[in-house]
C-alpha cells in the first residue's frame, strides 16, 4: 500500500493511462480524485474502483478553463483538506506537418497540453505549499526527445511539458515537493487508435511499423505507463526530482537494426 492515505488528483484519467493509473493507485491505497470532460468515462472508473474496495471520486473539469478548475480544487480542499499528489495526465493528438496545422488546431493543443498543466498546477502547489509536501507528475513524450514526422504541434507541447517540469523541480523543490515527467513511447491507447485512424489508411499495418520502432517489438499498456507514475509518486522515488522517465519500449534508446 504504497500510497496509503495519499489524495491523488489525475486529470483525463477517463481511459487509457489516467484510467489505468487511477485504478493503481487506488489498490494502492490512495483517496483518487479523478477530473475529466467526458464525466460519464469518469464515473466508470470510479465504479469499478470502489467495487473493489478503493476510494475515488469524478468531477467534471475542463483543465483549460480557470473557473472549473478552482471549483474543482476547492472541492478537494474541502472533501479532503490536502493534496498530496497531483498527475497533470490530460492532453489531446495534434496531427500535420507545421505548414499543414491550422491557428486552432494549433491552439487548442497547445491550451490543453500546456496551459492546462500551468493552470492545474497553479491552482494545487499553494496547498502543497502550505503543507510542505507534495508530488507533482507532468505528462511529456518520448517525442520531446526525438524527432516524429507530422506531430510537430504535440511534439512542441510535449518538449514544453518536460522543460516545464525542470523549471518548477528548482522553484519548488524547497517545500518538499517532487516534480517529474513521464515520457511514454507507443502506448496502445483510445488515444494513440485515434491518431492512427487519422494519420494512415490502414490503422493495422501501421501498428505492425510502430512495433518495429520497438527495441522490444511491442507496443505499451497504459499499466506500463501506470506503474512508472506510481513509483514516482511514491517515496520509493524521494530522490527522483527534475526527471523525464522514459517508458518507451527504447525508442529513445536506439534503433533495433
């Protein structure tokens, strides 16, 4: 029970890695506050944690609106009186070549996979402040670190998300409090589906390629993905500050051939 006690916030922890992730942590003991725009995917999970015994709560949030985000934390104050670990999980595909990405795709990436981690953040770390203690985990990529043909916008997001993580680790690391990215390769998620759908004409030739990319010819589970994000919100991580966790099959490690 690694993280007994412990008030986890995940944010899009609908499916894929928020959901997996929320389940983990809640067999781990934690209370998981779950905060989603698709409510309905939310209050499954929420479900199928406590029917097996675990703690958590839904909230509809919108992590690119301040107004719903402050409701939401002073729900969690109130429900709780504490933050103790705070997973900025949410974000959204952005797909094309610079020239080819319109101003509002451009945007609206960029407002979900940036902003809503500052606006997230800026809303928990006074709690986490006060308490003098905490642990911050910020969604980045394997591709923050490598190049990726058309994903420019989501690779500019997501090298953001892991300088950002630097940053904060510096400027909050005197309160105790741990900041961290993850930064996942090829997961098989709901999400990763929709990017190949839109990207190739033939979804399941083109997971046959993503596996060759694999230095173990698989692709991730959201449980991959999962289970890194527990250890770094758990004190096994304590002297883990200002990293970018690769969970990435080595795709950053070096090509298979």
């Amino acid at each position: 029970m690694r993280l007994q006690g412990k008030v986890c916030l995940i944010t899009g922890a609908g499916k894929g890695i928020g959901a997996a992730t929320a389940k983990v942590f809640a067999r781990e003991g934690a209370i998981v506050e779950i905060a989603e725009v698709d409510i309905q995917a939310a209050n499954s999970v929420v479900e199928e944690i406590r029917a097996e015994g675990g703690s958590a709560f839904a909230t509809t949030v919108d992590v690119t609106e301040i107004m719903s985000i402050e409701a939401w934390i002073r729900l969690v104050m109130e429900r709780h009186q504490r933050i103790d670990v705070l997973f900025n999980n949410a974000g959204i595909s952005s797909v094309g070549k610079l020239h080819e990405i319109g101003r509002e795709s451009w945007d609206k990436v960029m407002a979900v996979n940036v902003t809503g981690v500052y606006l997230v953040s800026k809303e928990v770390l006074p709690a986490m402040i006060e308490q003098k203690n905490g642990v911050i985990i910020n969604m980045s990529s394997c591709i923050a670190e490598i190049g990726l043909a058309r994903r420019a916008a989501y690779a500019a997001t997501k090298g953001a998300i892991l300088s950002m993580t630097k940053s904060m680790q510096v400027d909050y690391a005197p309160y105790n409090i741990r900041v961290n990215a993850l930064l996942p390769g090829t997961i098989f998620t709901p999400f990763v589906e929709d990017y190949l759908k839109r990207s190739y004409e033939d979804p399941t030739a083109a997971i046959d390629t993503l596996k060759q990319r694999q230095l173990g010819k698989e692709l991730g589970r959201p449980e991959d993905v999962a289970e890194a994000a527990l250890f770094l919100a758990s004190s096994e991580s304590r002297y883990v500050m200002g990293a970018g966790l690769a969970v990435d099959g080595g795709v950053t490690a070096g090509k298979p051939y």
